[in-house]
C-alpha cells in the first residue's frame, strides 16, 4: 500500500487585497453609480406623470369649450322636477356631469335626464310598451 499518492491541491481563497466585493473600491463606484442611475430614473418618472397630468389638464380645456366659456357654478341649490303624486324613484344613475332618474308610477317609467352642474332638467324619456304585432 503506497500512502504517498498526491492529493490535489485545493485552490486558496483570495486574500483581503485580492478581493473584489461590495466594498471594494470598485464596487463602491458601481454601487455609487447604479444610485445615480436610479436617482434620475425617478426624477425623470416623476417629470413624466406631472407632465402626463399637466397635458390632460390642457386637453381637457381645448376639447370641451364649455368649461372655459362658461362660468363653473359649484353646483345648485335646488331644482325643482315636477312629477305624478305617488311616483316612486326606481334609480338613480350618474355620468359625469349627467344624472338620470329612473321614475315609475303605476305602468308608467319615465327617465329624467339632468345636468348637475347647471342645474337643468335636460329632458324626460317616456318608456312605452310596444303593442302590436311585433309584440311578443
């Protein structure tokens, strides 16, 4: 038995001044650039979405030329929509500046289209049942 066979060396760990981490001098500029990097990243991001609101905001002003013709009312006090005693409100939806009220009263839906920002009854839809011989 021959215990002089050779083992192979294993390789030695780098010493401290070979070593090239986190805190090395080079990766300390690596880090200080990737903060940099991200930095711009978010001031460019933010520029972004204030200019992306700003833009809308202009947009908003061209496209509907109502909103810079007229006088903006902060809403109304009251507006009076006359209806049948004894009408029940079924719904009540709003679109925006629109709202439509839903009113039943026996056999009868009627909607009401108002604008709420000028306080106006815009118009009424009077549902009927379709008789005839199409109907079903």
């Amino acid at each position: 038995m021959d215990t002089s066979q050779t083992t192979p060396e294993r390789p030695q760990a780098p010493g401290p001044e070979e070593y090239d981490g986190p805190f090395s001098p080079r990766g300390q500029r690596i880090l200080k650039f990737a903060v940099v990097i991200m930095g711009i990243m978010l001031v460019v991001g933010f520029m972004v979405v204030v200019g992306t609101i700003a833009y809308r905001a202009v947009k908003l002003s061209q496209d509907d030329p109502s909103i810079t013709e007229t006088p903006v009312k902060h809403g109304f006090s009251r507006l009076d929509v006359e209806v049948e005693p004894d009408t029940l409100i079924s719904q009540i939806e709003l679109d925006g500046n629109r709202m439509a009220v839903h009113v039943t009263k026996d056999a009868a839906d009627e909607i009401l289209i108002i604008d709420i920002k000028r306080g106006t009854l815009l118009g009424r839809v009077r549902l009927k049942e379709k008789t005839g011989a199409g109907a079903d």
